[in-house]
C-alpha cells in the first residue's frame, strides 16, 4: 500500500470534542470520523487493526471449540418479554418500530436471540456441549456516550454463549473462555488482568472482568502485592482480610456530648478530639422495600454494590434530608443506631468495636462510649465497605495495590436464568427435561482498540503493539525528488512485502519532517529511512517506533532483521 492511496487524513489540532488520549489520538491519526454522538465511521486504518483483534480473536475461540454464527442485530420484543427485559432493560435498549407497528430492540447483547436458536435446535445432552460466538455491531443508547471508542452508542462485540448441561459443564466452559481471553489480550501486546467482578443482586454467580491497565481508565481496580497470590478484583467487589479481634479495653459508660455545629467525621473528630476510626458512620437508605441504617467506620465508605447485595434489593438511594429526620428526629450529621427503629446493618469493622462516638439522634448531639450489641442491635453483619490500597489481601494478606483499568472484556456464568425463561430445555440421559446451563463472555472490540492507545502513547502519537498495528513498517524516503532514493525505497518496500511484512510505502512528496511527523502519529511500530548517505554505504536507517532507537543496517538484509525486530515488539 501507499500512502498517496491511503485514505487517512491526520489533522494538526487537537479535536475540540476529545476528552482522552484515544480519542485525540484516533481522530488526529485519522482512524475515526463521527457522524453523530455515540456513533463513528472507522477509516481505513482503524478497519486494518480492528481486523487483526478480530482475527486473533477468532483463533483463540477457535482453539477452545468456538463456532463463529452470526445473528440478527433487529430482535424482536417478543423474545426480550419472554426474558422479561424488555421492562428492566430501560432506557439503554433501542427500540425501533416496523410498518406494522410491532416492536423491536437493536441488540445491545444476544442472549434471548441465541437462547431462542438453540431451543429450536438442541434437543439432547448429546448436542452440547456448544461455544457459539459471533463478532458484530451492539448498539446501547448510554446516557452519555463519551470519550470516543471507549463508550459510543454503536460498537463492535464479540459475544460468545456456552450451553452445557450442567455446572460442572459450565465451570469447563467457563475456564476455556478465561483461558481464551488472557490469550487474546496478551496477543494483543497488552497489559490486563482479570479481575474479580459483581454479579448483581441477583444471582451470585462468579464473573470475571478482563481489565487493560490505564491511568485513564474508568474502573479502579485492586489487586494484592504478592506475585504469587492472584487475587485482583474491581472496586465493587473487592474484599480484605477481615478484621478479627477487638482491641483489648474496657466498655465505658454511654454518654451523651453536645457538639455543636460539628456533623461531618473531621468536625466531630477534630471537636471530641477522637480518632475518626472510633466514630462511627450512620448512614440512611432507601429501599424500594424499607429505610435502613448502615454503619462503617468514620475512615471509611459504603459500598452501595455490596450493601445491595447484603439486602437483595434492587434499589438502593441514600435517604434525602426529610426522612433523614423523619427517622432520627435529628438533621443530617447527627443520625445514630442507639434508639433507631429502623433496620440496621453494620460493617464488620464496626461490629468489633469498642466505646464508639456516633450521633445521638438529637440535633447538634453525639454519643461515645457506643457498644454494638450493648446500646443496639445489630439486623446483619457483612462486608459493606470500599476496601483501599494498603489493606491486607483476603487471600494472603499482604498488602493491596490499586490501579485504574480499562473494562475491555466480561465473562459471566448466567445458570439457567435466560434457558428457564425462554424454555431452553434438553434431555438428558435418562430422559429427563432440563435447562440448558448457559455463560455468556464479551469483548468490546472497538473499546480494544481505544485501550490500546490508552495504554501505548507518547507525546507525538499512537505506539502500536505490532500485533495490532495497522501497518508493522513504514519505509520513507528522504527526498521524494530524488529518483534514486524512490528506487530504493520502491524497493525495499517490495522487499519486504514479498516477506509477508506489512508494509506501507510513503510515496507523497512532502518534506521529510511531515512525513516522519505523520508516521510517528499513526504509530507504525517500525519506520525504515531511506536517505542518500546511508543509501552510498548500502544501508537504510530504521527506527523504533517505542524506544527512539535508531539503527542502521545493512540493505541486503533487511527483511530478516526488520521480521526479528517486529518479533520483539
Ligand atoms: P460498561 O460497564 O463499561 O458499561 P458493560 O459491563 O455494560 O460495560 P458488557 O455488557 O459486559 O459491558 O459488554 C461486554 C464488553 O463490551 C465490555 O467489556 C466492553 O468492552 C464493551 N462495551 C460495553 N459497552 C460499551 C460501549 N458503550 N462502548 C464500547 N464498548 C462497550
Ligand atoms: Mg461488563
């Protein structure tokens, strides 16, 4: 290919609209245009990498058994009432209407599609195991669409369904998939983990984020110290080693202090001249059930995923200021558990410990010497709060690290919720109907390839992991005037393209300066110079696109260098 024939118009500004590196960086490098928010034409270039994630995708599904289909993206409502999500889906499910009025959802994921297929086509135990994937357009009309590739309301998934006949079936499955995505991301030249993730409400099946680490990422993400121990789990999810023992002292007497004007943990702490680890936290919500009250320690924050949980509600608010003090009698700032007629929930942290300070359920008046179970109830004890860096791991016990990550990819073992309900049933081997045992695992392509930049970037532009990049070589010539070094170049450019390398002839005749400028923006991972001094001694210059490193190396052996350089990139 050249670049005269190159539709990838690079632009010198940095777009207005664009939040994060990936962003700039596609638009600059001319890989995606938008037509409107949400939605992206991709150019030539971002179609060649997004080809080649697609492509190691497809091996790696391949290699665990995986048979590629593909399924319409306009579904029926029917098949989303039978989930019965066309109700709780809400306002991210794009629903489109036929001439004859009936209604319809563009896909933002295929379970009901794929589930209604194999109930149609799998009757017997002898027919599953089955991985069926398919790599096509989902579309999610997100509340905001932003930061490019990263969360758009059109994108590429790859989404891949396990049928099995039972759990033991489904761990399997669900092994070949997390064995499957480790191999694509790290194909793919990046640096991930999987981390341990929420699975609703509902549920409690085990899922499993894949998460490409990036300052700029959305999610944070911790995960313990210790080479040796595995544990990593996003924020919502993430546990530490509890707290066992309760410091030796003596319970005192309860007592009620007035602190005027003091309602936050500083204030009160700063103003009683206590730790703010002795206070504890009281904190309202609202259910769509009950009001409840939920305590941690002063230092530290609920986790309104794992309070969710603990309660299996399905919503969740933080009181407003009105049932606040409908419930304690008191402003916000002073809500205490001592007296409160509402259930009451505690972190384990508080429940171990001793002559707390917590508001008195009275304006402007707090409470210490607070014992759990002494001066209140408690309803549950459970893990309710956001674990940080620097706690002991739950595993091992050495100490927690935090990160922020990239969500590019999801595997969940879904059970037979959506088989039960659209009546995926199979016989087994002794002539019994059952549900088929489903998973469900999704790579965000297109976010995969914005996580890429995210995680490979300099201040002059994209650095592609060759694997991905979408050319692996770029050969310049100095001078294009110069017909001896557009001989060469032609040349090498033939060369190394009869090799099997990709390469990408820059054939404009620009000065030197633009071109080397566009190449290190688009990122080709390799650029080879052609110039006239280096062309007299036989030799063409080649730089790394990652390091700056510059070498000069013989003509006569370029293509066999160039292919063991691309293998080390
Ligand atoms: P998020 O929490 O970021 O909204 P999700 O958990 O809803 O994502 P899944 O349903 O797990 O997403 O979809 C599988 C994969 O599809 C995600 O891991 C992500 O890589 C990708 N993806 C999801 N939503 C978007 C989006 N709006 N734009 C681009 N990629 C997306
Ligand atoms: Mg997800």
């Amino acid at each position: 290919m050249r670049t005269t024939e190159l539709l990838a118009p690079t632009l010198r500004e940095v777009p207005a609209e664009a939040e994060v590196v990936s962003h700039q960086l596609l638009m600059r490098a001319g890989f995606i245009r938008r037509e409107t928010a949400g939605f992206y034409n991709y150019l030539p270039l971002a179609m060649r990498v997004l080809k080649k994630i697609n492509q190691i995708i497809r091996e790696e599904m391949d290699r665990q058994g995986g048979q590629e289909l593909l399924m319409p993206i306009v579904q029926p409502a029917e098949l989303w009432q039978e989930s019965g999500r066309w109700d709780v889906y809400g306002p991210e499910l794009f629903r489109i209407k036929d001439r004859h009025n009936r209604d319809f959802a563009l896909g933002p994921t295929h379970e009901e599609i794929i589930t209604a297929l194999v109930r149609g086509e799998v009757s017997s135990y002898k027919q599953l195991p089955l991985l069926l994937y398919q790599i096509a357009n989902k579309f999610r009309d997100e509340r905001r669409p932003r930061f490019g590739l990263m969360r758009s309301r059109e994108f590429i998934m790859k989404d891949l369904y396990s049928f099995d006949r039972d759990y033991e079936g489904l761990q399997v499955s669900y092994e070949k998939m997390r064995e499957a995505y480790t191999q694509v991301f790290r194909r793919c030249g990046l640096r991930f983990r999987p981390v341990e993730a929420d699975s609703g409400a509902i549920g409690g099946s085990d899922t499993q984020e894949f998460m490409v680490l990036a300052d700029s990422g959305e999610a944070t993400v911790l995960f313990c110290e210790n080479e040796a121990c595995d544990y990593a789990a996003n924020v919502e999810k993430a546990a530490s080693a509890p707290v066992t023992a309760a410091p030796v002292e003596e319970q005192k007497p309860l007592a009620e202090v007035p602190t005027p004007g003091a309602h936050t943990v500083e204030e009160v702490a700063a103003f009683l001249n206590v730790a703010p680890q002795r206070i504890v936290k009281t904190l309202l919500y609202e259910t769509e059930k009950e009001v409840v009250a939920v305590l941690v320690r002063g230092d530290r924050e609920v986790n309104e995923v794992k309070l969710a949980n603990a309660l299996g509600c399905l919503q969740l608010n933080l009181a407003g200021p009105d049932t606040v003090s409908s419930v304690t009698g008191a402003r916000v700032g002073f809500a205490g558990p001592v007296g409160l007629k509402v259930k009451i929930l505690v972190d384990r942290e508080v429940a171990v410990i001793v002559n707390a300070v917590t508001g008195a359920n009275k304006d402007d008046m707090h409470l210490v010497n607070v014992n759990p179970g002494r001066d209140f109830s408690i309803d549950i004890v459970d893990d309710l709060r956001m674990v940080r860096a620097g706690e002991p791991c739950p595993r091992c016990g050495k100490a927690l690290v935090e990160a922020k990550g990239i969500e590019v990819g999801q595997i969940f073992k879904l059970g037979d919720k959506y088989s039960k309900a659209l009546g995926a049933l199979y016989l087994d081997e002794s002539g019994q109907s059952r549900p088929v045992i489903m998973g469900c695992y999704g790579i965000g392509v297109t976010r995969t390839m914005a996580a890429a930049i995210e995680q490979n970037n300099d201040k002059d532009g994209i650095i592609w992991p060759a694997a991905i990049a979408p050319f692996q070589v770029i050969v310049v010539p100095v001078s294009a005037k110069d017909a001896t070094q557009m001989d060469a170049a032609e040349d090498v450019y033939n060369r190394l393209v009869a090799a099997g390398i990709e390469a990408l002839l820059d054939d404009r005749p620009d000065r030197a300066g633009v071109k080397f400028k566009d190449a290190d923006l688009i990122g080709y991972p390799l650029r080879i110079t052609i110039g006239a001094r280096a062309l007299a001694n036989g030799q063409a210059e080649v730089r790394v696109r990652r390091t700056g490193e510059v070498m000069m190396l013989a003509m006569d052996e370029l293509e066999s260098r160039i292919a063991e350089l691309l293998g080390g990139l």
